[in-house]
C-alpha cells in the first residue's frame, strides 16, 4: 500500500544532473535529505545508442512513474470508498424487517 503525507503534497523535480543520470527529487531539498527519490542513470554505451537523448528518455521514464503512483493512489482511494459504501450496505441489512416494512411504498 502506499502511503500519502498528511502534510500535503510536495513539490518535485526531474533533472538530469550529471551526463547520462537523470534523477527525481524534492524541489526543496531542505525538507528531506538531499537524496534523490529516484535515479536513472545510462551507460556511456546506451548513451551512444541514445545520441544525446538519454536525458529524454529517462524525463520521459520518471514522469510514466509518476503517472502510474496517480493511478495506483485514485485505485487506492476508489477501493477505501467501496470499502465504506459496502459497510453502509451491511449495517441498513442489519436492520429489522418491520421497520423496513414501514418505510416500503406500496
């Protein structure tokens, strides 16, 4: 399960900070270490192959994790919520059939 912040969001970054190490860090560094949330970094050889887009690619690769932490979060949040609905539905079952007699149109 992953787990949000009750501060709030942060706000972060993709740089690429040296050749062929393209990394994702907090924009401020002061509020965490100065590590970096995620690195990705080319040989020498894929950025031959990659003809200076290496930087690119791994911008490209971080944001498609990003998109998909959004995602795996809004399915977190959806299943929290069936989860809640399905324990409304479970307690008015709980309820007596004469008082949902009472309450029935006829």
């Amino acid at each position: 399960m992953i787990e949000q912040k009750e501060s709030g969001p942060e706000l972060l970054e993709v740089v690429e900070v040296r050749d062929g190490e393209v990394v994702l860090r907090r924009a401020d560094s002061s509020q965490g270490s100065g590590e970096p949330l995620v690195s990705i970094r080319f040989s020498e050889e894929a950025r031959e192959i990659l003809g200076g887009q290496a930087g690119n690619l791994g911008k490209s690769m971080i944001a498609a994790g990003l998109q998909m932490v959004g995602l795996m979060f809004r399915q977190q949040a959806e299943a929290a919520g069936h989860e809640a609905s399905a324990d409304e539905d479970e307690n008015a079952a709980d309820t007596p059939a004469e008082s949902v007699d009472r309450h029935r149109l006829h």
